[in-house]
C-alpha cells in the first residue's frame, strides 16, 4: 500500500513538474529502493511456505517370509539380490527346520549360507512343524507381528494362496493376518507347488542376476535332486516371466496390497 502510494506521488511529480528537483530525485530513490525491499519480503515468504520434499537416501526394508528353508531362494532369491544391491535392507524369516522334506541338521545351516551368499541383514529359522503349519496360522501370525515391528519393512514377500503345499497357504494366511493393521506393500511369490491360478501382475527384472540366484539355490545342497533346483528349469522359469514382462528374465509377483512410497 505504501509502496502504492510512493509511487502515485512520484508519477504525479512527474507529471506536473517541468524540471527535475531534488523531490523528484528523493522519490526515484524511494520507489527503487522500497520497491527492491517489497519484493524480497515476498520472495521470502514464499520460500517459508513452500512444502519441502527432502530425497529419501535409504532405498527401502524388505521382509521375506518362507515356510521352509528353501523357499525364498527358489521363488524372490533374484529379487532380493538385486534389491540388496541397490540399497534395501532385507531381513528373512522361515517357519520351519524342513525335517519333512530333507536333513534336518544341514537344512538350517543352508539357508543362513543362503542369506550370508545374498547379503542379507538377517535370518530367523523357527521350529514350527514341518508340514503342519495349518495348524499354526495364529501362532505364526503373532510371530510375525513382532518381527514386522521390529524391522518395519516397506515391502513383504510371502506365499501365495494359490499354491497346493499346505504350508504355503498357511504362511500366506498368517502374513495377511499379521499385516492386517500395517501400511506395507504386499508381494506373493511363485513356489514350484504353486496352481495354475497363480497369476502375476508386477515383475522384478533379473537379467543380470539369473547366475546369482542359480548360486544361491545350490546353497541349499540337501535338496539338489529336487526338480526345480535344477539350473535349466530354474533359467527357464525366469525367461517365462521375463516374456510377460517383455525382458529377457523376471521373477513375478501377484500383488496382495501396493502401497506407494510417495
């Protein structure tokens, strides 16, 4: 307003007056000078009022979740590779030992090789019953919560409840139990007992770690002569996906819950 009025004086003087005086000269000097000082106080609350978004530097936490030692591996091992090597901190939980489907002694022991060979932060092997797991959703749940709040991951990744193994649905189940009250994206993996109804709509690029997960695989040495450990079919399963998701290799998903990072 003052700066209005400064200036309707200086252009009036201007006007009326034939030579110019030492008012004219004064209110030159306060125009220019009054109006740099408004245009700052401006420029300044601007800036005070403007919403600051700051770069998120940490990529992200990973939770992936298996029912036996095996099974993360075999399904995301690719994933998690890739991720780990962008910056996600990945932490891994198994249900169980896998006394049912091999040694219980070295089964263990090759999924913590499995985890150290993919460089994850950390692993948990738990002794619920192997094959029983349906039995044991609330128990699982409830051990899932807490290890939800204790490593807070932006992502998950479980079983499908499109898979024939009994334990697989029950590890889906608990997983969706568990996060029930929780803002977290939601990925389901494909298992080799998983149906024909397992469909995947988000794909994870592989190309450059189809080696990488093949090795992590072989860490779990007790279970070799299984079909699916087998490198070609391993290799083969990541071009059919790739070719959904028009790359050479990919490991697919279904999408339980998208949550977005912005």
């Amino acid at each position: 307003m003052i700066f209005a009025v400064v200036n309707l004086i200086y252009v009036a003087h201007e006007i009326f007056s034939e030579h110019e005086s030492q008012l004219t000269s004064d209110l030159d000097w306060i125009a220019q000078y009054f109006g740099i000082f408004v245009l700052s106080t401006l420029i300044l609350i601007l800036s005070a009022s403007k919403i600051i978004i700051r770069p998120k530097y940490l990529a992200g936490r990973v939770l992936a979740i298996g029912a036996h030692p095996d099974d993360i591996e075999v399904a995301v091992g690719g994933s998690l590779a890739k991720m780990r090597d962008v910056g996600y901190t990945i932490h891994e939980i198994v249900m169980t030992r896998g006394e049912k489907g091999g040694n219980v002694n070295t089964r263990p022991g090759e999924a913590r090789n499995g985890a150290e060979f993919l460089g994850l932060e950390g692993l948990q092997v738990l002794d619920f019953a192997d094959t029983c797991l349906s039995a044991e959703v609330i128990n699982i749940a409830n051990v899932l919560e807490e290890t939800i709040a204790k490593t807070r991951p932006d992502i998950i990744f479980t079983h499908s409840k499109n898979d024939l193994h009994q334990d697989h649905r029950a590890v889906y189940e608990a997983t969706m139990q568990a996060t029930r009250d929780t803002r977290t994206t939601i990925l389901c993996y494909e298992s080799p007992s998983s149906t024909q109804d397992f469909y995947p709509t988000y794909f994870i690029d592989v190309g450059k770690y189809v080696d990488v997960k093949i090795r992590a695989i072989r860490e779990h040495w007790n279970q070799r002569k299984k079909p699916y450990m087998k490198p070609e079919v391993i290799q083969g399963k990541l071009a059919f996906r790739g070719s959904q998701a028009k790359v050479n290799y990919a490991e697919g998903f279904e999408v339980a819950r998208m949550v977005s990072a912005i």
